[in-house]
C-alpha cells in the first residue's frame, strides 16, 4: 500500500484520499470503484487489525474470491509460484507425487497416475477422491489449489486423505521429480497382423508431432492398424488437439469453438494425415477435454471407432493470460462442439463399441476388445 509521509506522521493514501472533501475525490475517482473500495479497506486493516496484515496474501485472496464469484470449476487464478509450477507441468516435469486431476460431480478425482510416481508406488488408483492435503480440506477448491498443496521441494512429505468408495485411506507420500511420458508405443500382434499401439496421456507441448513420430515410425515397421489410447488423458493445450486430430483426419473441420457473443471459430485439420491406415481410440470416463476433442473428430469424421466408455464431458476451453505480477488467469473462453455441432459438456461422448476393463483380470480387456476389432 502505498503512503504519504508528512509532518513526521505516515498517512495511507487510502486514508488521505478519505479525508479530502466528496466533490474533490468525485473529479478523480467518478462514481463506484472497485479498487477504491479494496484499497480502503486494506488501509483500514493494514493500520487497525489486532495482528500483522499480509498484503500479499490478502490480495491474492481477494482475486481468488473474484474467481470463486463465476461459479466456474476450470476458471483459476495463479499466484506466480502457482504459475511457475504450471508451466513446469506443461512443459512435461514438476515436483511432486505424480497425480492428475479433474473436477467431476464437484469433487476433485484422480484421473491417472504417472508411471513410477510416489502416487502410483502407493497404490493411488483413478477413481478416488481426494479429501485432504495435509491439514488443509479439498472441498470446494479448484484443482489449481489442491496441486499447489500437493507441490514442494523434493524429499518432502505429505499427505493425502482419500476417499476411495465408502473407505477413507491416508497416503503418506514423498514428494520428488517426475517426468511425464507424454508418450508411448508399442507393436502389437494379433493373428499374425501388427498392429500399433499409441498411448498418449496429455497434450503438452508438441504433442501433435510425438504422435506422428510414434505413428511413423510403428508404420514403417510394418503396422497394418494403430490404436490410440486416450484413456485417463485429462486434455491440455486446444492447438495440440488440433495437431494430434490433423494426424489421422486429412481436411475438414476437428473443432469448432463458439465465444459468448455467438461468434464461431473452426479449427481445421492441417491436410497431411494418412487416411488410409485403419484404426480405433481408446476412451473412458476420464477421457477429457483436449482429449474429447480429438474422440469427437474422429467420430463425426467416421475415420474410426471409439471403443472404451463414455468419456467425460468436459466440453468448454480456457485461457491464460499472464499477469504484471508473475503470475496468470486462467478461464474460460468458450464452448465447443464436434465437427457435428454436437454439444459434449456435461454429457461425454458414446464409444462406439463399450468396453470395460476388469480390474480382476491381468489382460487389458479394451485392448483386447480393439485388437480383436481390428484384425476381424
């Protein structure tokens, strides 16, 4: 807060401007002022509160409130830390125990979680819920929050309370690097026939290219089909599904995004896909998303079958604009909509063929399902 110093005493200029007559505040402050308002307020407790103000968390508070006001789950504002840890997630590496998150029916639900994190070696499973991080209550937090809770330096310990069905399970976990894998592949084979297999669990940066490496490459060594798995994938960057959609749909439009004014932009496929290979998606409910976005094409499009079950239902974006201060807002802009016109928010898409995974069984029964699907 800034101040005046004057006549050996320290004035608040929030407190100054209070003191100058009605008719003079009008001339430079006209009608209602929000940050007049806020700044008075904060002089008054930064000089009158029993115990010390932090000014700092109190306005970060105070935009968090602003946010909290839009009743918009993927609505967030980051502090710079929060931020700095945002783009390390983006950018494929952070520190912490390695869960990815989606607000769904309000409650902040494990997704997945990454292979060889501290979550996944403490048999952290998609499904549960968390509660708790530490002492501090989930309920009615964003995600943003709850993963800045879980966030800290590495060889660091926290907990999460988990809910998981009727039972509540404490996780003791130690926090450390991860590396997400983005990416992977393999060469699958049924009677005879190879078969690729892609499995890609966010779209970060370049997302678009890994899958036409992977899908390059698994064609050259002679796979006749490719499966995509976008099971667990919780989404990330609009573009990057656009590049993933382009390396299976060779024109047309992938998505089309429509602001509140009505005004409709299409995102096109970019025109060098191969077409001509066959070949299915793997979904479920935590298919989200940038994700969804990618299911839907290719299901308007007719270019293959989704097998798996219904995905999530996520159908608006967001953007992020940075802030002066470090950190960022990230809200949402605008809904989508298939290359149908088709409204998936809320609702989740339909796989063509359901398919469940039996947690009682080693095989991977929608694998299974696609395999069988593609070498018929």
């Amino acid at each position: 807060m800034l101040g005046l110093y004057f006549g050996g005493h320290y004035y608040r200029l929030s407190l100054v401007f209070y003191s100058l007559p009605e008719s003079v505040r009008n001339v430079f402050f006209p009608g209602d002022n929000i940050l007049q308002l806020q700044r008075e307020v904060e002089g008054i407790l930064q000089d009158s509160f029993y115990k010390t103000v932090d000014s700092s968390a109190m306005e970060n508070s105070a935009m968090e409130g602003m946010i909290k006001s839009l009743d918009d789950p993927y609505t967030a504002y980051f502090s710079p830390e929060d931020f700095r840890y945002f783009q390390e997630h983006t950018n494929g590496s952070f520190v912490g125990v390695g869960v990815l998150l989606e607000t769904k029916d309000g409650k902040l639900t494990i997704v997945d979680t990454i292979e060889g994190s501290p979550a996944q070696d403490a048999g952290i499973k998609p499904g549960d819920i968390i509660t708790a991080v530490d002492d501090q209550a989930i309920e009615g937090r964003t995600e943003e929050e709850a993963v800045a809770f879980m966030r800290g330096k590495a060889e660091t310990r926290v907990v999460l309370h988990i809910k998981r069905g009727e039972e509540v399970i404490d996780f003791e976990l130690m926090r450390k690097a991860i590396e997400i894998p983005i990416i992977s592949e393999k060469m699958l084979d049924r009677s005879g026939k190879k078969i690729g297999y892609v499995r890609l669990d966010q779209f970060s940066l370049d997302a678009g290219p890994r899958v036409q490496g992977s899908v390059d490459r698994l064609t050259k060594e002679g796979a006749q089909a490719i499966i995509l798995d976008l099971r667990n994938n919780g989404g990330g960057l609009l573009d990057e599904a656009v590049n993933v959609g382009s390396v299976f749909i060779e024109d047309g439009p992938i998505v089309s995004v429509v602001s509140r004014d009505g005004r409709s932009e299409v995102y096109t496929a970019r025109g060098d896909a191969n077409e001509t290979i066959p070949m299915v998606v793997l979904v479920n409910g935590y298919t989200a998303s940038a994700s969804e976005i990618v299911a839907g094409a290719i299901k308007d499009d007719a270019r293959g079958k989704l097998i798996g079950e219904k995905t999530f239902g996520k159908g608006v974006v967001q953007n992020i604009n940075p802030l002066s201060n470090g950190g960022a807002i990230k809200f949402t802009s605008g809904s989508y909509y298939t290359p149908r016109g088709i409204d998936i928010n809320k609702i989740g898409i339909e796989p063509d063929i359901p398919a469940v995974d039996d947690p009682a069984t080693p095989a991977d029964e929608v694998i299974e399902r696609a395999l069988f699907e593609l070498a018929s």
